[in-house]
C-alpha cells in the first residue's frame, strides 16, 4: 500500500520539464497557492529561531536487519523507497515525529544548475530529498491532506575531487534502472552517510511537494552544509532515459515566491537586538548609548 500511494502522488521526484507537461502547465494549488516550493533562500533576511535545535533520526546509522532499498526509474527521477516505520525523523522543532519512506534527486543538464531550491539566487548541480511522513496519520495519502503531514530534508549537492563512496552504494544501481519503468531491489545501507556532517545549520519554511499536485503539506528543512558527489558520479545520473531517446535532465521545478512566509535559520544571530528596558520603557541599544552620552555631555557641562 505505501509504494502503491509513493507512485500515485509521485512525491517531488522530479519531472523532465522538456516534456509539454512542464510546470508553466500545472494549474490547481501548483498555479494558485501561497505556501509553494521550492523557493529561493534569501540569507540576509532568514530569522534566526533558537527553536531549531538538533535532529533525532532513528536506525539512520544502522542498517535494520531486512530491510531493502527499491530503486526505481518513474520517468521523472531516481526514487529509492523503502517500508514505512522503518526510519524516524523527528526533533528540530519539526511538528512531530515523521517516518522517512524515500529519498529522491534533482539534477540539471550542466553544473549550474539542478538543485530546486537556490540560496542568494545560485543553483546546485543537484539536491537530494528525504520524504517522510506524519507518523500521526495512517499513511502518507492521508499526510497530503494535513499541513503538519510532510517533513522533507533537503541537502544540497555539489561536484567533489574524489568518488563518494557513500553515494555510489545507490547510483551504481542506475545500471539496472536506466530506463522508464525499470525498478531493482538491493540491499540497506547507512542513511546518515548521505546527510552532511554538520546537521545543526539549516533552514526552516512552510511549503509544498515541488510536482502536482502541489499540496501544501511539507516542512521543509534544507542544510546549509553540502554534499559532495565526483563529475562521474553526476554524469551516471544525468544517463538515465526518460525514453529511447530523451535522457532525464533539469528535473526541477522554478523556485517560487515566498509571500507571507518567513524562513529561519537555526544558526547565525537574531536580526533585532533585544531591548533594554529603563523604568519600563524599552529602549534599543543604539537609544541607550545615545542616552548615555547626553546625560555625560550634560554632566561635563553642569
């Protein structure tokens, strides 16, 4: 049942967005919501929130006896699912405790560009996503109707000097899934040897699924630090075939406008300096030196 409801709603996998179904195309929430992703990180106005403390990810540094990973080729992307309650998500201010099911990439035709969220405007070659679901809710159909029902982690992925090991465990399985509909079953690895090093530096906003049908249903986190994968390693990605003739590539949506929203940071230090209060008046820190050197001007002068 749940890689029945992962095919149906697709999940951000991604879309060859040379094909006619392009998101200039989608309508419905893709076309008339608030709260859509991906969207461009602007670090000089995301908000530092003490909130947004460390992460608890449950059996991602074991490997659980039976468990398999699917690789599958949709057409849109590379997609390893795996069972539910499996692996745990949860901490980090996230609204819940969420059961991870999948991760998936973007990529792009060149090395500038690939990742769907950007930050100051610049694109990765490729970003990695982590799907988990609200284990509040049955299952994760029942998740996309709910604004606390997803949880993605996002980590961003540039091109390194050297193979990763870690990362190779599932792309040398593109061999058996090269085609549209190609699907292979292999064994577990470490999940946290995806995941940067430095899992305490990230942002925080309220978004969507990148693919229709666009539900605003997603927390999203995405790391500040990156993941470094070999030119080689990328090309293997970027041979896989939507058909005979297409291969798969700029599988990433637009990043769209943020409105209302406020996106936060778990590092760095508050926008606003708090303010210092004297006989019940707040004041800024700027007033109050300003105070400061009225009150010795008119001493000295006295």
């Amino acid at each position: 049942m749940a890689k029945t409801l992962l095919t149906f709603v697709c999940l951000i996998a991604g879309v060859s967005f040379a094909l006619a179904a392009g998101p200039d195309n989608w309508g419905g929430v893709c076309a008339t919501g608030s709260k859509q992703s991906p969207i461009d990180i602007m670090t000089n106005t995301a908000m530092y929130d003490s909130n947004l403390g460390g992460f608890t990810l449950v059996n991602y540094n074991t490997i659980p006896a039976g468990v398999n990973f699917t690789a599958t080729n949709n057409g849109k992307g590379l997609t390893i699912s795996f069972d539910s309650n499996v692996y745990n998500v949860s901490g980090g201010n996230l609204p819940g405790t969420f059961t991870t099911v999948q991760f998936h990439l973007h990529w792009g035709s060149s090395n500038y560009n690939g990742s769907e969220h950007t930050v100051d405007g610049m694109m990765y070659p490729a970003e990695i996503h982590f799907v988990s679901y609200n284990t509040k809710y049955p299952d994760i159909g029942e998740s996309l109707s709910h604004s606390d029902g997803l949880a993605v982690l996002g980590v961003f992925i540039e091109v390194g000097a050297s193979e990763n090991q870690y990362y190779e465990k599932f792309l040398d399985q593109i061999s058996h899934v090269m085609y549209k509909g190609n699907e292979t079953t292999f064994s577990a690895f470490n999940l946290m040897d995806l995941l940067p090093t430095d899992m305490t530096k990230y942002f925080r906003y309220p978004g969507s699924l990148t693919t229709p049908t666009c539900n605003e249903a997603v927390t999203w986190t995405v790391f500040n630090d990156t993941v470094k994968i070999s030119q080689a390693q990328l090309d293997n990605l970027r041979s896989m075939k939507y058909n005979d003739s297409a291969n798969i590539v700029d599988n990433y949506r637009p990043v769209q406008p943020l409105h209302d929203r406020q996106v936060k940071a778990s590092f760095g230090e508050p926008k606003t300096t708090p303010p210092v209060t004297i006989d019940g008046v707040a004041l800024q820190i700027s007033n109050v030196v300003l105070l400061l050197m009225l009150l010795l001007t008119a001493a000295l002068f006295h």
